[in-house]
C-alpha cells in the first residue's frame, strides 16, 4: 500500500488488508480454544486480543515519530512499518516448514 499509485489503490489494499485482519482475529481465538488445555483456555484466547490493542499503541507512536516528515514520505513510511512485523512472522512460520 505504501507503493500506491493513486488513492484508489491505497483503499483497495486497506480492504483486502482489513479483510485478511479480520478472519485472522477470527480464527485465531476459535483455534487456540480448540486446541488449548482447559486450565489455560482463557489467557491464550485473550493474548490476540492483548497484542492488537498493543500493536495499536505502538502504532499511534510511530505515526507520532513519522509525523514530522514530509507529507510525501510520511504516510508511505507509516504503512511501511507495519510490514515489518509480519515479514518476521513469515520468515518464522516458514522456519517451522520447513
């Protein structure tokens, strides 16, 4: 999203984006709870629900520190960075493939 040519572009991404976001909090929650044990059930649902409102912090100040950029550079930044983190998670769920 942050190559975006033009505005339609960015929203298409954000509702692909948005809809990937959303089966994944979905799923993720109804897995953990099918295949946890009973006596720790409730604290591994509620860690998806725990990282995202950490991930959102952590996304409001980033936004902070990219705001002082161009406004040119700025936005493409700030979607940049979330890619960061699930570059990560790929790179470790393609190490337990393989």
């Amino acid at each position: 999203m942050g190559f975006s040519p033009n505005y339609a572009f960015l929203m298409f991404g954000q509702f692909v984006a948005g809809i990937g976001i959303g089966f994944a909090f979905l799923i993720a929650p109804f897995y953990t709870s099918k295949i946890s044990p009973t006596s720790s059930r409730g604290f591994l649902c509620s860690l998806p629900e725990v990282f995202l409102n950490g991930g959102i912090l952590l996304g409001y100040i980033s936004n902070y520190a990219f705001s002082k950029l161009s406004l040119r550079m700025g936005w493409r930044l700030m979607l940049g960075v979330g890619a960061i983190p699930s570059m990560f998670l790929a790179v470790a769920v393609l190490a337990i493939l393989f």
